[in-house]
C-alpha cells in the first residue's frame, strides 16, 4: 500500500515536470492551471491502474497448482468508469497440488482454501468437501478424523453443483 501512495506521488511529480518542460520549450505559451491539473490526472490514473492491475499481479504470483475458484468484482459511485469496467476486489483461490484424500473415503478431500482482499491480508482456510454429497465444511478444532477416514463434529454447508469452492477441490478427482 505504501510502495503504491510513492508511485502515485511520483506520476504526479512526473506530469507536473513533463508539463513544466513542455511550458519551456513553448516560451510559456501553456496556462498556469495546466501543471496542478496534468499531476492530478496522472496521480488519478495511477491509482486507477492500480486498482485494475492488483487481480493479474496477484494471480500470476500464486504458485503452481493454486487456482482461482471465485472472483468479487467492484462497482462504486465514487468510481464511476467501475459500472462500465469492474475491477477485482477480492478473489478465493484453492491449492488443488495439496489436496489430500483418505484411501477409504475418495469422495471426500482436504484442500487449502485462500481468500485475497484488495487491501486485505491472504487468509487460509482448510476445507474439507464432500464431493459426491455437494457440501463443504471448515476444517476447526472440532472436527476429528477416525482412522476409517470418517469425520466427526463437522459443521456441513451444503451447497450447489455450481459451488466454485467444492468443484474446484474436487475438480482434480
């Protein structure tokens, strides 16, 4: 966040010396209110691009076998060009290479689950899915395993065939 307000800061102080130079070369010829104007505009299309660019840096920093599963997308009044372009805000990815299933239970995998926030730190989240049963379940202290492979004290979410988070774990089946 702080590396991002200096880059703003430093398209601004750029605009402004370019309109600066520019004003010099031309004897003066440009109005005063130019240079003020040409950093604003610089510093506000940094931070647009920014906004737009935080998704792609992050997705293409994930390690291998971490996909994306679902993606939150922002619209704002303040921000008027997000109701013709959203942007991403916040995004769950699931680590499918670690994925781990019971011998005795095929149906059922346990998965890093992580939910990144535009101005928010990465949570991670074991999920344990049902895949034949379409539910999923947060891996908490209440939750045991039996030697069989059967979980007990789970508290079961039962969600849809289209559930990005349990396709996506059990998608690698």
């Amino acid at each position: 966040m702080f590396v991002e307000l200096i880059a703003t800061f430093v398209a601004g102080i750029a605009a402004a010396g370019a309109v600066m130079l520019v004003n010099r070369v031309l004897k003066g010829r440009l109005p005063r209110w130019f240079t003020p104007v040409a950093a604003g505009v610089a510093m506000i299309l940094a931070t647009i691009s920014n906004e737009y660019g935080w998704y792609s840096r992050t997705t293409e920093a994930l390690p291998d076998g971490v996909v994306v599963a679902q993606t939150v997308e922002n619209k704002a009044f303040y921000r008027p060009w997000t109701f013709v372009w959203p942007f991403v805000e916040r995004f769950v990815a699931v680590d499918t290479a670690t994925a781990q299933t019971h011998s005795d239970q095929p149906g059922m995998k346990l998965a890093d689950v992580y939910f990144f926030g535009r101005w928010a730190p990465v949570n991670k989240l074991p999920v344990l899915a049902d895949c034949p049963g379409f539910r999923r379940a947060a891996l908490t202290d209440a939750i045991t395993f039996q030697d069989d492979g059967l979980v007990s004290g789970a508290n079961w979410v039962t969600v849809g065939e289209d559930d990005p988070i349990v396709t996506t774990i059990c998608g690698e089946s």
